[in-house]
C-alpha cells in the first residue's frame, strides 16, 4: 500500500516540477529556467550590473538546457569583462573600470548558479570569490561609499556592504536587507542599494546563515529563527553615528519573504519591513499540490527513502527540481531530499504572526510561481499596519521578485517608504 501511495505522489511530483515553478515570460531560451535567470541578469542593466548587449551575445552562444553551456559562456563574458575592468583601471580610466567590475560580478554570479545542481563542484566557490572580489574593486571605485564591514554574530560574524549616500555623517533612515535561498549581497546592490543611495537611504546588505559568504566560507546552514540574525544587526545599525534608529528598514527578497517578517515579529526597534515574494509557510509554498499524507510519507523512514529515490530520478529530467532539491540540501545541510522536505517545515509564521507590530509591505507578482500564493496569505494574516501591492503582467512586472523590473519594483518601493518613514 505504500509504494502505490508513493507511485501516485511520484508522478503527481513530477508532473508539477516540470510545468509551475517558472516564469510566465519566455525571454531568449525555452527553457523557463534558463529564461528566468536570463532576465533576473539582464534585468540588472539599469543600475550597472549588466549590458544588454553582452547578455545578449552570451545568451546566444549557450545551448538551451546544457547546464555546461551555460557556465561556460558565462565565465567567458566574465572574465573578458575582467580583463576590460584592470586595462581601464591601469590606464586610470576609473569609471570605466568601475563599470567592468561591477558588471563582471554579476556575470560571474550568474555563471555560478547552475552548478548548485551538484553538491561538491568546486568551481562553485572559485566563481562565487571572483564575483565577490570583482563586485570589490568596483566598489572601491564608486563615486559613494560602499564599504565592506563584519558584524558581529555569535561566535564569528555577518558580511555585509555599507552602502551610504555620502560621508557627511547626517542621519538619515538606514535599510537592512538580505536575500534569500540563492542571491547576495552583491546582486542586492544592484536589486536595491544602488536605488537607495540615490533616494537619500543609507543601506546595509547582509549575508546570514546559508547565504553567500555565510555558506560558503563558514559552512554556516539556514535557521528558521531569522530574529537571531537580524537582531545583531540591528545592534550594529544602531551604533553608527549617521543612522536615524527611528527609521531602520528591513527588507526580505525571495525566501527572505518569509526570514524578514519572522524577525520583526521579535525584533520590534524595526519601523518598517517590506517582503518581496512574501511567505507564510515555507513547507506549504513547496508542497501545494502534494498528496495529503505528504507529512506521513515524510514522517516514515522507509518511505522517505522511496520518496528520495523517486526525488532522484525526476531530477535528470528537471532542472529546476535538480537546482532546488541541491541548492536546499547543500544551504540547509540535509542529506537528502526528504530531510530538506522536512526541515522546511520549522519555516511558518504561524504562532507568531500576531506578534508583528511594524508597518509592513507585502509584495507579490501575478506570474510568481516559487512562492504559490504565499504573499496573499500572509498579507491576510497580519493584525498591522499593511499594504499589499500586487506587479502585474502587463506591467512587465510580473516574475517573482519582479525580475526584469528593477526599476519599476523600486518606484512603488520607494514610494511607500517614503510615506511611511520619509527623509
């Protein structure tokens, strides 16, 4: 009877991987992965951190579903861009420099991301340091400070950027933000930072545990209590001499839809939080159209196993399903899919939703399958002050995060922090 149960759930499964989960828009590959992070890398042209035309070149040169392609073309634009990068910073040509930096940081990101489809790949962490470290000589060269800091978190700390309007030292309101189950804090800066400067915010974009440099360098994995990283922070923020502590902003994107307002619902010095891609319930994000007695398969070793064998062989024919169970088991340290499965279960709002008390902005996008509804969910259960603002497709707006929008999604941003907090 098991194994029926288990058959029925495995086709069901599969079926679900291969057609939700992706973006509504076909941009450049057919397949909706690759077209999906196509558009999250061009989309970073309007605040320095790609060419359309290179992203174009490179596109064109990749094998649609060859996840070898993939990486290989976009190491290639990346390093030529590099290379661009130190001829123009020799030659004293700084903001050209700058440029190339900061747009061979996000190629070599991009790059990356694919090879979180197998575990013990080790160019991932050589070209996650040369994102890092390019993102760092271009920051070095910006015409506002942009300064990489540690901060202080339990028995070793948080990278972070500094991202400051000037060095005048006037108060002004100070966002804190963070991404989710892949970005960094790099892409931030060009998500966010670089629209807050420009705006008069002070920004800090962090990394925390199973993130980034976090992961990466410290093996440090996700935690559902996001108010044990936030509050340290916080702590931090509040020190520096140019920040009004009456206006400091969280912002969450992706899964940090669901990490940042779990951390206002305990850290209450916050004035405003905003959720991109909000979440409720992780466990319930991933698991809608899973069979009722998702949480007993799960919950018995024997099938748990049938569920990690099944998980496997749908993974050869699914590169999103590959890329997620991975990037989850390596940025939560499971050691399987079913333990993965199970351990996104400790991440719910539920039981302390109530407790948050800040201005909050709930953001969804009408095409935003990863988080299945979830931002609706949590708006409704919010007892706060709230807002919900829902990008639309024919608004181009309309893929989770708002990717291909930077600009449109920081206008609305923007507008409500302003009214909310204001300068």
């Amino acid at each position: 009877m098991k194994n029926i149960i288990f058959k029925s759930f495995y086709i069901c499964f599969f079926l679900i991987f291969l057609t939700s989960n992706i973006c509504g828009t076909t941009f450049i590959f057919e397949n909706k992965q690759f077209s999906f992070q196509a558009l999250r890398t061009v989309g970073y042209t309007f605040s320095g951190g790609a060419d359309i035309g290179e992203c174009l070149s490179t596109c064109n040169k990749i094998t649609d579903e060859d996840l070898e392609s993939w990486y290989n073309e976009w190491l290639t634009t990346a390093n030529r861009v590099l290379a661009m990068a130190d001829t123009y910073f020799e030659l004293g040509c700084y903001e050209s420099a700058k440029e190339c930096y900061f747009r061979a940081s996000g190629y070599y990101r991009t790059a990356e991301f694919f090879l979180h489809t197998e575990l013990n790949d080790p160019r991932m962490f050589k070209t996650w340091v040369n994102s890092r470290d390019a993102f760092l000589s271009g920051a070095a060269l910006a015409d506002h400070p942009i300064l990489p800091v540690k901060i202080p978190f339990e028995d070793t700390y948080l990278p972070a950027y500094l991202c400051l309007v000037d060095n005048s030292g006037e108060k002004r309101p100070m966002i804190i933000s963070h991404s989710g189950f892949d970005g960094t804090k790099e892409e931030l800066y060009f998500s966010l930072g670089n629209f807050a400067v420009e705006r008069g915010y002070n920004c800090l974009l962090f990394e925390g545990p199973g993130q980034g440099e976090v992961i990466r360098e410290q093996n440090i994995h996700f935690r559902p209590d996001w108010e044990s990283v936030v509050t340290p922070v916080v702590d931090y923020v509040i020190e520096l001499p140019y920040v009004d502590t009456e206006k400091i902003i969280l912002i969450g994107y992706s899964m940090g839809g669901y990490l940042a307002p779990r951390a206002v619902a305990y850290e209450h010095r916050i004035k405003a939080c905003i959720a991109n891609g909000a979440v409720y319930s992780m466990f319930e994000s991933a698991s809608t159209n899973f069979p009722s007695n998702i949480d007993e398969i799960l919950d018995d070793e024997d099938a748990s196993k049938e569920f990690d064998e099944g998980i496997y062989e749908a993974m050869k024919n699914s590169i999103f399903l590959k890329w997620f169970c991975t990037n989850g088991m390596y940025t939560f340290g499971a050691e399987s899919p079913s333990e993965f499965f199970r351990m996104m279960r400790e991440y719910t709002l539920k039981g302390c939703v109530d407790s948050i008390t800040c201005n909050m902005l709930i953001l969804d996008s009408e095409n935003d399958n990863l988080v299945q509804n979830q931002a609706k969910v949590l708006y409704d259960s919010l007892q706060c002050p709230k807002e919900y603002i829902l990008f639309r497709e024919d608004e181009g707006a309309d893929e989770h995060c708002q990717m291909g929008a930077v600009l449109i999604s920081n206008e609305r941003i923007f507008c409500w922090l302003d009214s909310v907090v204001g300068q």
